[in-house]
C-alpha cells in the first residue's frame, strides 16, 4: 500500500514494516501508523485514515459512537458487485444503473437465498412447468422473479407493483417478462384485479 504522511512525503507499507522512498526500512505498529499517515493509496483508490480513541470515531472533524477498539481504520463503502453478493443476486445484476440507484435497490431488497429457502418449501411438490401467477406488490428491483428462475420454475406470470423508476428499470432489464403495474395503492380502488 502507499501512504500519504500529513508532511506529503510517500512511503509504502508492508506488512509491519514502513519503506520509505529512500529504501530504509523501519518497523512500526498500527498505533503509530495513523500518527505518521492521514490516507492510503488502495487498488480501490484512495482512502483516508480514520482514528477511533475512547470509543468514538471521528470522521470529517465530526465525532461519533462506536464500538471498535482504539486505534485507526481503513473504511470504505462496499462496492456495487459486494452489495449483489451480500443479496446472493449474480454480480452484474444491478448493471443498467448507476450507483446510488443500485445501493439503493439493493439496500431495499431481499436476499435472494432467504426468500428461495422459504420458497421450495411453501412450493414443495408443486411441478417446475406448472403455471404459477405472482402478483408482487412493492416488488423493488425483481428479486422475487430471480427467485423463482433460480429454483427453476419457468412457466411464471408475475405482475409487479413497484413506482421507482430506478428499480423497475433494473428488475425489467434482468426479466423482461415482468408485468408493470405502478402503484401498489391501486389495488384499493373500485374494482381492481390483476391485469391478466
């Protein structure tokens, strides 16, 4: 890694031991590490140092509560591609969006392994071509649809209730077969029934 000192001069860590520019090498622990740099140079890009004394972390002069031990820490966002994974959905499954739209997304999803668990035992029994209709109300970005392609049924009709553009642009691009219905509180007006 490369780290950037509060005197701007560059050294690289490795491991325990600090190489400065000039080859020498000096073995430091990570108390003294964040005494000596404010940022590291990451393959993700660069990253600042955050300190955390007395059970509080103090990120852009703003003191905070948490409950980690002393000492200095590398945080970072997840990425697009560990959120997917952190829902069990396939890495790109997010891939018509930009960033903020795919956290979120992903943030109000579900997880994609819990709901498939519950799944194939409420549809134990129930033959993989036979017609299943699903009428999914705040359906988000089809993470129900994914669902029942992974458990491997394929003779789905599935209707959708879902308004953030974002999500159903994510959930049409993975499954183009989703019905779109807007909004779910149209299901409280006169006469209402699934377009079938």
């Amino acid at each position: 890694m490369r780290c950037q000192r509060r005197d701007k001069k560059h050294s690289t860590i490795q491991g325990t031991h600090v190489t400065l520019p000039q080859g020498k090498t000096q073995t430091v622990s990570v108390a003294h590490i964040p005494m000596t740099f404010e940022k590291v140079v990451t393959p993700l890009g660069e990253m600042p140092i955050y300190p955390v004394k007395n059970g509080e972390i103090t990120i852009k002069g703003a003191n905070y509560e948490i409950n980690l031990p002393d000492g200095f820490y590398i945080i970072r966002k997840l990425t697009v591609k560990e959120c997917c994974r952190l829902q069990t959905l396939p890495d790109d499954y997010c891939r018509v969006a930009n960033k903020t739209n795919a956290y979120k997304g992903l943030g109000n999803g579900w997880t994609a392994e819990v709901i498939i668990h519950i799944l194939s035992h409420a549809l134990a029994g129930i033959p993989k071509d036979e017609e299943i209709v699903i009428l999914s109300m705040y359906d988000g970005i089809g993470t129900g649809r994914y669902c029942f392609d992974k458990l491997g049924y394929r003779n789905i009709r599935y209707f959708a209730y879902e308004i953030e553009k974002p999500a159903i642009e994510i959930a049409k691009t993975n499954f183009p077969d989703i019905v779109q219905c807007g909004d779910a509180f149209s299901v409280r007006e006169a006469g209402w029934s699934v377009p079938l």
